[in-house]
C-alpha cells in the first residue's frame, strides 16, 4: 500500500489563484506543491536545477518543517515511520 498520497490535486475544482482569502491560497499552495511534486516534472526539474536551486528548496522544505511539526509528527507525518 502506498504511503504517500496526491489526491487534493486530483479532486480540487475551486478557484485557482492566489491572494483572493487564507482558504484559497491554502487551497493553490496545495495544488502547486502536489503538481511540483510529480514525479515526470521533477524528473525534468531536477536535472536543471542548479546547485543554489536545490540547496535552496531543501533549507525552504527544512526550515518549515522545523517549523511547524513536533518531532513525532515530523516522523508520523513526513518521515512515515511506522512505530
């Protein structure tokens, strides 16, 4: 069974845009993640990137998650950890 899941991209018909409401900027930070995060883009958007650019994304990705998840959650959550 699978771990990870995409499926608020696969299902979202509201407003796509940004700036409009809290809920619709969570709602398109969401989607652009979920759709970045494809496996077919980054294939591609990895090779291009510099390495400023990955440096950058992996200390943004770090940094919220420091952020925003309790220890416990960040293994629960990001890490998956099964205990």
């Amino acid at each position: 069974m699978a771990k990870h899941t995409h499926n608020f991209v696969e299902t979202f018909n509201g407003f796509w845009g940004y700036g409009m409401d809290r809920q619709s900027d969570e709602n398109m930070v969401q989607v652009c993640l979920q759709k970045f995060s494809d496996d077919k883009l980054m294939s591609i958007m990895l090779k291009r990137m510099t390495d400023e650019d990955l440096s950058d994304m992996f200390e943004i990705i770090s940094r919220l998650l420091k952020k925003h998840l309790s220890e416990p959650e960040y293994h629960r959550l990001f890490l998956k950890d099964e205990d």
